[in-house]
C-alpha cells in the first residue's frame, strides 16, 4: 500500500479527527505535484489499531490463580495424537477414554466418575462447548475441532466457577483455535494405517474484503476400541473469519458444523444391543471486540449451537424401541470489559444470558421444549499489592431457572518469594448444577397404548453439588535444563455428590413392577493429592515432560453410599513426554501415561492399572514452495490396555500422517 | 507659486509616506506545513513560541499550507524571505517546487523520504538545503534493544521495498555489537506472513522499522500477535505502536522536533545557512507498554532507558 500525502492512508481518532478533516479541506492537492514519497512522515505519527491491550494479554504463568498446563501446536503435532482427548490424557490429573459408547471420547479431571465428561469445561475460542443433552458432557465438544486448526490448550486445573460458572466444577479445557489470518495458503494432511484408521483434512485460508477467512474440512474415522462395536467416522466443517470493522474494533465470526457415526452396544446385552448411533451438531458464534484504549476492552459475544442426537433400536423382548433421541440447543449473549485502573489494578467484570433447551419424549415424555434460562454477572479483580504479592479475588454469581441461585468465590495469593520462585495459595468454592436429566428424566417404555415400564423417574428434588477447593501452589523457573516446575497440593472437598438410586414407584400403573432411578444429592468426600509437572527444555530441539500425581479420597465410613467411589480416581499416576529433534528434519517424541488402582467409567469395580505408551517419529520434508512432514506413529507400544469397560480395550495400532501446506 | 510648491512638497511627503507604510515588513521565516493535525501543530507552535522568545518579530514568521505557499509564489507575495521552514513531506516538496532563494529546512521528515524528494528534485544537501530527520539513526535503536534486552542476540527485522536499502548498515551495526540479523523480505514472492515467520524464528526480539509495505494499520494486528504468541517483544518507531502492543518504542515526539528546528532556523536566520549536512534528532522518548512488558516478564522503564541512551550518547 503506497501512502499518498493528498489523502492520508490511515484514519486519526478522538481529537485528531477533527484537526485532520480540517487539515485535508485545507490542504488541497499541489497542481502538477512531483511524485510523492514512498515513505513519509505519517508512518511515524499516525495512529495503529491498538491489539494488545489488557484482556487480549494472557496472564503470565505466575500471576494465575491456579495451576496450568499449556500446550502449544508443535507438541500436539509432535506427539501424534489424533483428537483433543489422546492429548489431554497427557495432563496431569486427567482420565481419558477413547470410547464412543456414551456420546464421544471423555475426559474428566479428578475422577471419571461416569461415563459422561461433566463435571469440567471446554471452551472452544470463549465458547462453551457443554452440551446439556442427558447428564451434561463435554465430549462432543472436545471432538469439535480438528487437531490442526488448534493454536494452544490451556488447561487450567482446578475449580474455575468464579470465572466461567456452573461446569467449570473441577477443571476448565481453554482451546484457542489458529487465527486465520495465521492460517493463510493451502494445508492437507491425511493419514491411514491398522484399526481401520483414515483420516483426511483439508484447510484453506485467504484474504477477501479485508478480512481472513480460513475453512478447514476433515474427516477422522477407525474401527474403535477392541472388543466394541465402536466404529466411528467423525465429519468436521469450521470456518473463521476476522473482520476488522473499524479502527479499533473487531469481529470474529467462527461457524461449524460436525456429524459423528458411531456404532454403540453389546451383542449379549438385550438392555443395550448393538446399534448405530448419529450426532450432529452446529453452531454460530460472532464475537465483537473493542479496544476502547490501552487500558479498556469492550466484547460482546453471540453463540447459537444446536445438537441432534439419534439412538434408537428395536427392543428384543417387546414391540417398543429402546431410544435416548433427541434435539438440543442454546443461546448465549455475553459482555465483558477489562479494564486496568492502575498499573497494579485490573479488573475484568461481565454478564451472560444463557438459555438452554432440550427437546425429547424418550428421555422427558413430552414433546415440549425443557428450557433453562441462566443469568451470570461475574468479576475478578487483580492486585499487585508489591512487587512480590499479586491478589486475585473474583466470583460469579449465577441463577438457573431449573435450581436456583449460587455464588462462587475464589481468592488467590501468589507471592514471588524469590525471582523465579512463586507460592500460590487459595480457595475457590464451585458448583454444577444438576442436569436437565438429572432434574427432570422420564423415560418410560410404552407398547400399544400400554405403559409397560418406568425407568427413570427424576423427582426434581437433587440440588447443586459443590466443592471447596483449597490449594497450595508453587512454580518455579529453573536454570537447571532451563526447567519450570509446577507443583499443585489439593484438597477438593465434594458436598452433595449428585448420585442416582433406584425407588419402588407401585401406583405406576405400569405392566412391569416399576423401580425407576432418581438423582439425589448424595455423599459428601474429598479427594485429596499432589500433582506435580515439570517441563524441560535442556537443550537445542529437545523437551522433557514429566508428571507425578498422587490422589486419594476421603470419606465418611460410616456415610459410604457408593463403595467403589474412590476407585473413580487414580492413587498414582505419572507421564513421561520425550522429544528430540535430529539433523535433516528428523523427531522422535515418545509419551507414556500410567495410571494406577483406577477403576473404569463403565465398570466400577474393577481395580487396576492403566499404561500407554505412544512413539512418533517424523521427517520434515519441502519440495520447492510446498514443506510438510511424514510421521509414523505407534499408539499404545504395549499392547492392549482397558478402556472404558472391562470389555473394551485400545489396540496397539501404527499409522502414517502425511502433511502438506504451501 | 510658493502655496502651489507647499501643496507640492506637502503631496509628495503624503505619498512617500503613503509608499512607505504601503511597503510589506519584510518576512524572515516563512512555515510551510504539510498538515494542520495535531503533530504538525505541536512542531508548528513549539518554533513559533521559541523564535518569537529569542526576538524574531511575530508578524515576520508566516505560515502557510502547501497550497497557500504555491499561490503565494505565483503571485510573487513572498516577501524577503530568510529561512524558509519545511514541516513534513509534503510541505517539502511543495517548497522544493517553489524554487525558494532563501535556505530551506525540511524537519519532520524521515530520512529516506527526504532523500527521494532530493532525488526527484535533483538537488543535493548544502548550506541551503538540509533536514532535521524524524527517524531514529539505526545505531541508536541498536542501543536500546541492548540496554533493554540485554540477552538478546538475534534481532528479527522484517524488510519491504522501503526499508530494505537500511540492511547493510543494520547488518554491520549488530555484527559490530556481537549480534545476529534475522532479515526477511516482504514482497510478491514472500508474502507478510512466511516473512514475519522467518523473522522470528530463533529471534530474542523483533525490530520494527518504518516501510508501509510492510507496517501498516491491516498489518500490524497481525505482527503483534505473532510476536506476541512468540513471546518475542517488538521495539517499534512510534508512540502508537507502543499502545497497540509494541514492548517498546524510541521515537523523538513533537514538542522535541520543534525546539531541534528552533534552534536550527534561528542558526539560519542569524548566519544565512542551515547545517550543511542533516541532522538527526538529538532528544528523543522511550515509551514502554507495560502491560505487554509484563506479560512478557520483563521489567523496563522507557524514562531510564531514555537516559541511558543519551549517556552513552554523551547528551546530558
């Protein structure tokens, strides 16, 4: 872009405007005028599109209240993975399944306590991707995105209401996707091997009307756990665009649309036969942000997201179908100003109208919507009383239309006892609100005008779950293989665990002797343990990850309604993470997780350990302006490991990626 | 006869006083400014106050736009013209058409703007003509980015058509001060983005040098957060890019140019010449944004690097 004198290139603000629209009345244009230089004072005085002002800037590691474990696009495209989950299961504290069998591959943080992921959120660019169809889950969310549209993952581990509401209960999965102006030019990628594996991806960004713009298309598909009917191909569309809409604002419009086939079911289990199962789902976000000044940012954010399930089969034994079909959808606006008030002060406030609906007979017995409206107005302020002191102190107070009303406060001291060395200490209190199912389920079996049975009957009574999160923190920057250490001791202490019991319903008026299942709010416990994450950098093209956990819960003997509880979440558990670069474009990375005496989402009394162990081995290659990288990689080196049932396990599989981009 | 020679004396002495005071003052310094904005009005009125502070009579200092001064050069209303005063670009070339008798200087002008005018002008710099340059000299930001970033031993610079002539005095200056240039070219066949890559690949910090081909408002959104996610802080050229998220900016503000100039046109105003070879500005600012500093775990303070800079300038 050549600047001309006669008509200024970039817009001034505020009071300059004015001087300059006077000044371009003024100074007409120089008659027979010499060429004008390329480069001219204005470059040096004009005004810039302010970008990085204070919301826009992530906290640094030592000023977050909380642990963190991040990770950036060059580890995920090292460590082979194939979806969100296969690196969260990385993370220390996290429990993962790659079955397909509830709704998607889970990942819970501190306990799986089921087969569903509800009890963490994911946010996908700011936008929640909880999906409150049946107990709530995050599952389908977490597969929503393609591996290589992702930028970073942050992963903040530990109670996060106070920022992001009900859902953040035990741990927030922050997914930040490529910007597309990042994404600009031609990427492909596809991949094939052993377990049916075939994936193929296909992204595009450009330029049009001023804006970047890139759409990624993939499809990911195997053949699923061994020993499960759990073929499954994923279908992806995303697309983004930045436009810049004024000098100092900016819209970010992202839309997607995903299709999952799964099969689901046992041959030998009449109450849960072999099937096939769909899920769709498409949302619309637009996100509009402002740069009032330096030290003011405006947003105002719009979601619409709607999902479509499909599960139904014939039952064997009587002319009804066994169905858990239904829609879903929700709407959510949001504002939010960040501002700095000092140079120790910042402070960021919002509120959000959320509006949840979800439609199913088989699982409500009507046909009307189940709406639940949320409000949420929430704050946090940062003070750096000294230099070595840094206060956060928030929380959010929210309102559901379905259970009513909580707060949830965090406070957090970090304090930087030495350069490089900070304590963090706080408490945070949480809660999940129970699920629309958990509130309202109503599933009863009909034939031919006859109610035969009911099996789920929610009398409405369960109330949020909470927890109190205490923590003790310390991270440190070490020189020593120029390291960083992360240490996290936790005491999550757990009221009103939401659990579900059986109930003699005899006024049913039902064939069958009816006992459906309620959901109440059930024991209280705490799990307490250490986490401990160390990254290294010790040298040119290397990376060492290690983690160390230790958990345990805690309970009243004398209170214990669920024995295998506890079994939900690991004693021990580590992750070795390798890499290296070598000459001529060559990687190796090798990841090793080991979880032990954990029992399975879907087996509960089973007790064991859990290893695998992922190898990749990459060669980059460029042929004239084309550059990408062939990866052989090998998933679970050591043979078949349990998951999800005691049925079901991950195969030891290997696959080739090939990735081009101009 | 006698009253008819009084009448005559008394009408003569009317009209020579008539002549006299119809007589234009002679101007001493004519201003010629490319704009009215903010800038150019703080240069502008900073010279005015210190000429008029140091006995340049008032109504002997003019200014005038571009457009003003090409109508007055037609129209031959230039008075005795001592120095004449160019503030930007665009006022430069304006008085360069004029063909003006008197020294001109140009200030508030980069370098290389100057230099092309000079070129597609076909003059030279003398004791006529010369300019008091906008931009810092490269040396000088060179020092910054070592007193601030001490550890930083590769400087990612990114180069379009108008700053890429800068690369060989660039190179030798970090090679000078033991350190390495990570340069990339912006052009057709490498566009911002692979450039911007390739610059901050293995580099302790990014150098922002002005060229619109390539630092522009669509631009530098972009720039700024890949730097930025890169955790490699940006030293820019402007106070604007400091908002916007540069860690760091040396430029020299207004109010600096204007007293620089003053001192410089009443040099000329008393000797009849202006410094025989431009100048660069000797006072300049160091802006630190400290949100972004912070962020990036560096502690900086732009007043004490500012004084720092001018020590090792031997300024005081």
């Amino acid at each position: 872009m050549k600047p001309s004198l006669n008509a200024p290139r970039r817009a001034s603000t505020g009071s300059q405007a004015g001087a300059l629209a006077l000044g371009l009345v003024f100074f007409c244009p120089l008659p027979g005028a010499q060429p004008v230089p390329s480069v001219s004072e204005s470059d040096y005085l004009a005004d810039v599109p302010i970008v990085l002002s204070v919301s826009r800037l992530p906290q640094r590691l030592d000023e977050t209240p909380g642990a963190m474990t991040l990770i950036d696009r060059e580890f995920i495209r090292q460590s082979g993975a194939r979806d969100v989950v296969d690196v969260l299961r990385l993370v220390p504290g996290f429990q993962t399944s790659s079955a397909f069998e509830s709704d998607a591959p889970q990942a819970n943080y501190h306990g799986s306590f089921s087969v569903y992921s509800a009890r963490i959120q994911v946010l996908i660019d700011g936008r929640s991707a909880y999906s409150n169809y049946l107990f709530g889950s995050v599952a389908p969310g977490l597969l929503s995105v393609a591996l290589d549209d992702i930028e970073r993952i942050e992963v903040f581990r530990g109670s996060n209401s106070a920022t992001y509401g009900a859902r953040a209960m035990l741990g927030v999965v922050n997914i930040v996707t490529r910007a597309a102006a990042e994404s600009q030019g031609l990427r492909a990628s596809v991949r094939s091997g052993e377990n049916g594996i075939q994936d193929t991806q296909l992204g595009l960004g450009w330029n049009a009307l001023g804006s970047a713009m890139h759409l990624s298309v993939d499809q990911r598909g195997d053949d699923g756990l061994t020993g499960s009917n759990g073929h499954n191909r994923v279908q992806r569309a995303n697309f983004n665009a930045e436009v810049p809409v004024a000098f100092d604002a900016q819209l970010k419009l992202h839309t997607g649309w995903m299709h999952i086939d799964a099969g689901r079911g046992f041959a030998s289990n009449l109450n849960a036969p072999l099937r096939e199962t769909s899920y769709n789902s498409a949302f619309l976000q637009l996100d509009w942000q402002k740069a009032v000044d330096s030290q003011q940012d405006v947003a105002l954010d719009f979601v619409h997201m709607q999902e479509s399930f499909v599960d139904v089969v014939p039952y064997a034994l009587a002319p009804v179908d066994l169905d858990y079909s239904g829609v879903a959808s929700n709407d959510s606006l949001k504002f939010e100003a960040v501002r700095r008030l000092s140079p120790d002060v910042r402070y960021v406030w919002g509120t959000e109208l959320r509006r949840e609906s979800v439609t199913s007979r088989p699982i409500y017995n009507t046909d009307a919507a189940v709406v639940t409206d949320f409000t949420r107005l929430f704050s946090n302020v940062e003070w750096r009383a000294t230099p070595q002191l840094l206060f956060n102190a928030g929380g959010m107070a929210e309102h559901n239309s379905l259970s009513g009303a909580s707060f949830s406060p965090r406070l957090m001291l970090n304090w930087t006892a030495a350069p490089g060395h900070t304590l963090r200490a706080g408490v945070a209190r949480a809660f999940r609100p129970p699920s629309v199912f958990e509130k309202q389920g109503n599933i009863r079996y009909v034939a031919n005008g006859t109610l035969l049975l009911i099996t789920t009957l929610a009398r409405g009574q369960v109330q949020p779950e909470s927890v109190l999160t205490r923590e003790l923190g310390y991270l440190a920057e070490l020189d020593w293989l120029h390291s960083q250490l992360d240490v996290r001791v936790y005491n999550d202490a757990v009221q009103g665990f939401i659990q579900s019991a059986q109930y003699a319903l005899p006024g049913a008026g039902s064939l069958l002797a009816s006992n459906p299942r309620d959901y109440f709010n059930g024991e209280n416990f705490s799990i307490r343990g250490l986490e401990a994450q160390w990254q290294a950098h010790p040298w040119a093209g290397a990376r060492i990850g290690l983690n160390f956990e230790r958990s345990r819960m805690v309970r009243d003997e004398a209170q214990i309604i669920d024995p295998d509880l506890e079994a939900s979440v690991p004693r021990s558990a580590y992750t070795v993470s390798l890499m290296q670069q070598f000459p001529r474009g060559w990687q190796l990375a090798v990841n090793q997780r080991y979880l032990d005496t954990v029992t399975l989402p879907s087996t509960s009394n089973y007790r064991g350990s859990i290893s695998r162990t992922d190898l990749s081995l990459s060669k980059s290659l460029h042929w004239g302006s084309y550059r990408g990288d062939i990866a052989l990689t090998l998933q679970n080196a050591g043979g078949n490991v349990l998951d999800y049932g005691k049925a079901f396990s991950f195969p030891k599989r290997a696959f080739v990626t090939l990735r081009v981009q101009d | 006869m006698l009253r008819w020679l009084r009448h005559l004396c008394t009408g003569c002495c009317l009209g020579l006083a008539l002549a006299v005071a119809a007589q234009p003052t002679p101007t001493q310094v004519v201003i010629v400014s490319s704009e009215a904005s903010a800038s150019y009005t703080q240069v502008n009125t900073v010279l005015i106050d210190a000429l008029t502070r140091a006995g340049v009579p008032k109504a002997a200092v003019v200014l005038l736009s571009p457009s003003e001064l090409a109508q007055r050069t037609k129209e031959g209303q230039l008075g005795l013209t001592r120095v004449f005063v160019a503030v930007g670009a665009r006022a430069t070339q304006a008085v360069l058409a004029a063909d003006p008798s008197a020294p001109v200087l140009s200030t508030l002008i980069p370098r290389q703007s100057f230099a092309q005018l000079l070129q597609s002008s076909g003059r030279k710099t003398s004791a006529r003509l010369s300019a008091l340059y906008l931009d810092q000299p490269l040396r000088r930001q060179i020092s910054l980015i070592q007193l601030a970033l001490p550890q930083a031993r590769q400087v990612g610079v990114l180069l379009g058509a108008d700053s890429v002539g800068k690369l060989p005095e660039l190179s030798a200056l970090a090679q000078d001060r033991g350190m390495t240039l990570q340069h990339a070219k912006v052009n057709g066949e490498q566009p911002l983005f692979q450039a911007l890559s390739v610059a901050l690949d293995g580099s302790d910090v990014l150098l922002a040098l002005a060229d619109s081909n390539v630092f522009n408002s669509t631009s530098i959104q972009n720039i700024l957060l890949s730097s930025f996610r890169a955790r490699i802080p940006m030293v820019a050229f402007s106070s604007a890019y400091t908002r916007a998220g540069a860690v760091l900016s040396l430029y020299s503000s207004p109010v600096q140019m204007g007293v620089q100039t003053a001192d410089l046109v009443l040099g000329a105003w008393r000797s009849g010449r202006v410094p025989e070879r431009s100048v660069e500005p000797d006072d300049f600012l160091v802006d630190v944004n400290a949100n972004v500093a912070r962020a990036l775990g560096l502690a900086l303070d732009g007043a004490a690097l500012r004084l720092a800079l001018r020590r090792l300038e031997s300024r005081p």
